[in-house]
C-alpha cells in the first residue's frame, strides 16, 4: 500500500464536439467496447438476476470486471456503476464511478457535449490505483470523442 497521501477520487471530464444525442447513445455499459479501445468486450451477464443489469468486460491485458450498473437516468443523462466481481483481484475494497453527460449550450462549443467521468474509490485505494483510473478514464473519454467524430 503506497504511504503517499491521496485523494480517494478522481474525476476526468472533456468537451466532445457533437450534439449530446450522439455522445448519450454510446453510454451503455455492455456497448463500451464499442468505443473504449482498452476493452475487448463488454457484454450482459447472462441469468445474473432479474433485478440488476451486470455487464462482463474484458480488457485486452486480460483483466476480466463484472460491473453493477448502480443507478441510470435518461433524463439527466447519466449512469453510475459499480465493480462487483474482478480477476485479479482488486488492491482495493470497492469503487463507485458515474458518467454524466451535458449539453453546451452557448459559447464557441455550442453544439457540443461536457462528459465527466468520476470515481470515488474506497479508502484502501493508494496512490497509484488513482493515477491509474485517472489515465484511463482520460484514455476512455479520448477514444469516446474519436468514435463520436467517426458517425
């Protein structure tokens, strides 16, 4: 465990030049292999239960999350998730991540969509699992604007 102080949170956001429709449609947890390119696949957990959507993604260096979405509103454009299940093990006890979406309605980026993405880590996360989240979400949030850019 790192002896660094740190935050527990990390939040990564950018401006992505298209209309909001088009960014929200790419938002699901099962399709973000269709965008995120460290991501193999992402697909439901199939017969997981009746009451909670669980998606499986595989990264291409091999780790395997199974993920909770936690909460999901098409009216204010968001999802929250969480990790329920990981191989290998996770170094921390839990995180809980939300990605929200918003119209820029006035400016030089009229038109566009602001995304934020956020974690808010368990207080066993050290250092270095943050910067971690932190370039992945930066690395997610790049390759989101390049799929978007691409319709």
């Amino acid at each position: 465990m790192s002896t660094i102080p740190t935050s527990t949170s990390v939040v990564e956001s950018t401006v992505i030049r298209a209309p909001l429709s088009h960014v929200w449609h790419h938002i699901k947890l099962q399709n973000f292999s269709n965008f995120w390119s460290a991501l193999k696949s992402s697909e439901f957990v199939k017969g997981a239960s009746d009451e909670a959507d669980l998606v499986h993604w595989t990264f291409h260096d091999g780790t395997e999350l199974d993920v909770k979405q936690e909460e999901h509103s098409t009216i204010n454009h968001y999802i929250t998730y969480g990790v329920i299940t990981a191989k290998p093990d996770l170094t921390y006890t839990s995180v809980l991540s939300t990605i929200r979406c918003y119209a820029v309605t006035s400016g030089d980026l009229e038109g566009s969509t602001y995304v934020e993405w956020s974690g808010h880590f368990s207080s066993d996360a050290d250092a270095g699992v943050i910067e971690d989240a932190r370039f992945k979400r930066r690395d997610a949030l790049a390759d989101l604007a390049k799929t978007v850019a691409k319709k």
